[in-house]
C-alpha cells in the first residue's frame, strides 16, 4: 500500500484527531443498538452474536452500506482492548492508501510491551465465516494472557521466527499431500485479481511463492520439507492444547510471513490474505500469538 503524501496524508490526520473527539458518541450509539455492553471481555460475545444476527458472510460486511456501523461497532471493540489491558494501549492511525470499493477501518490499537497492533476489524470476518459465537473473545483472551506474562513463561522459543526481520509469521500446518503450493498460489491470485491488487505473484523455486504488492512489499510463503516438521507440528498442537484429533497426521506444514513491517501497514492485507487460505484444509497457527486461529 502506497503511503499518503501532502493533503491526503494531512486530511486523514486530521480525520483522525475528529475521530478520537467523537469516539464517546459512537459507543453511546452502539450500546444503544446492543444492551448489556459495559466494556467486559465477555460483552464481546454480545458484538458477535449481533453481527452473526446481521450479516451472513464475511463479504456483506466489508460492504460500504454499514460503514458507519461497523466504524463503531470496531470504535466498541477497540475500547474493550484499551480498557481491560495492564499495558498502555492507545488509538493510532494507518497512514496509507485504502481500496475505496469495501470498507476500511482507518484506526488500530497500538502499545508496548512487544504489542504488535490490532485492528478490531481484523477479526470480524474471520468471525463471520467460522459462526462459532467466541472469536472475538478467544482473540481476546489470547492477547490478555500474551502480555500478562512473558514471551518466555507462555510461549516455546523454539517456535519464535528465527528472523528479526520479518512480520506476520504463521504456519499452515496441512495433512501430507492435501495441500500444494501451487494451490496456495491459485487461491491468492484469485483474490488480488477480484480486489485489484497491484502485485506480482513469483514461483521461485519449487518450494516457495513470493507474492508483491504494490511494487514494494513482499509476502512469502515456504513450503518446509524438513524432516523435524511432523514433530515439531505434534508439539505445537500438543502445546497449545488444540482440541483435534490425529495429531500426528499434520505432517506438513507453509511458512508464511511478509517483511519487516513496523508501522503495521500491510496488517490488515495479512489478515485478509490468512482468510482467504483458511478455504484450505490448514491448520492455521499464529506464531507471535502462540495460537491456532480455530482455538
């Protein structure tokens, strides 16, 4: 994503500052809309069952119809993150251009601690495909019990990138043969196509695709064919206490992260990227977090 120069770049600052004046209305509106909303975790479950009530895919909420609705009910759900963290988390602002044809959410939480960002929009979708009632929560959850301790008392080092450099790391754990890479390159290049992406998607070699947006920024994905894989992935599942079956059978496993991004500019084309591989059989496992999306 190219980003915002001159009076494009000043009008979205200023947009912003608007926002943060008007965020007390917008909860106002939205508890209205939702009784029973106090700024709890579990109040989260209320915006869930409200927009699985509403919406019946992941689409008809990008749609720019209800952009003002889903700017609050996000304006909601960051407010929850703001409230109920022991760290310091407060609203920022992305800086680059948007696809003006679906909705966007201008706005993340930011922090410290080794907070990466969140984009209360992020997870939405994903929450409207699965239809389970808890994502939004268990997201939650997740990140409470990440920064309530240390990456050292949750989380198995040996499962950290090795790289410094990069970003949005994942693993797409699959049974042997399921799945190809070749398939994971049809599925993006599907969705850049139908979005009108600028970007250029490369096979480089047999085990890796690399996937560039807007002339710049790179994602890659790693088919890893080494031999620790299977019992590597047992461990993790294992780790994590992931309620499935057959373990054992996840034999195989893409890497998947993008370069290094400290501004969390290409979050969200992350997170929209991670659900359109989530149509394949993956066990999609979120290496900063330390969890599976389906946990």
């Amino acid at each position: 994503m190219a980003e915002l120069k001159g009076i494009k770049l000043q009008e979205r600052i200023t947009g912003f500052e608007n926002w943060k004046k008007s965020i007390a209305e917008r909860i106002a509106n939205v508890q209205n809309i939702i009784p029973g909303l106090d700024f709890s975790p579990s109040s989260l479950t209320l915006i869930e069952e409200y927009l699985l009530e509403r919406y019946s895919s992941s689409d008809e909420v990008k749609a720019l119809g209800d952009s003002v609705l889903i700017d609050s009910l996000c304006t909601y759900i960051g407010e929850v993150y703001i409230r109920n963290f022991k760290i310091k988390l407060e609203w920022a602002v992305f800086l680059d251009q948007v696809n003006g044809d679906y909705f966007s959410f201008l706005y993340y939480i930011k922090g410290e601690n080794n907070f990466i960002g969140y984009n209360p929009f992020s997870r939405i979708p994903f929450a409207l495909t699965r239809r389970t009632g808890d994502k939004l929560l268990v997201h939650l959850h997740h990140n409470l019990k990440l920064h309530e301790n240390t990456i050292e008392e949750i989380g198995n080092p040996k499962y950290k990138p090795s790289e410094s450099n990069i970003s949005y790391n994942h693993f797409l754990m699959f049974k042997n043969d399921q799945v190809k890479l070749g398939m994971v390159g049809d599925v993006i290049k599907a969705y850049c196509i139908k979005k009108d992406k600028v970007f250029d998607l490369q096979e480089k070699n047999r085990n890796q695709l690399l996937l560039i947006l807007d002339q710049s920024y790179q994602f890659y994905f790693y088919l890893d064919n080494r031999a620790e894989v299977p019992t590597e992935n047992k461990e993790i599942i294992l780790n994590c206490d992931f309620n499935i079956s057959e373990s054992s059978s996840y034999s195989s496993r893409i890497e998947f992260f993008g370069q290094e991004d400290p501004d969390g500019k290409y979050l969200n084309e992350s997170l929209f990227l991670l659900e359109q591989l989530d149509a394949l059989p993956f066990l999609i496992y979120d290496i900063n977090q330390g969890c599976f999306w389906d946990d």
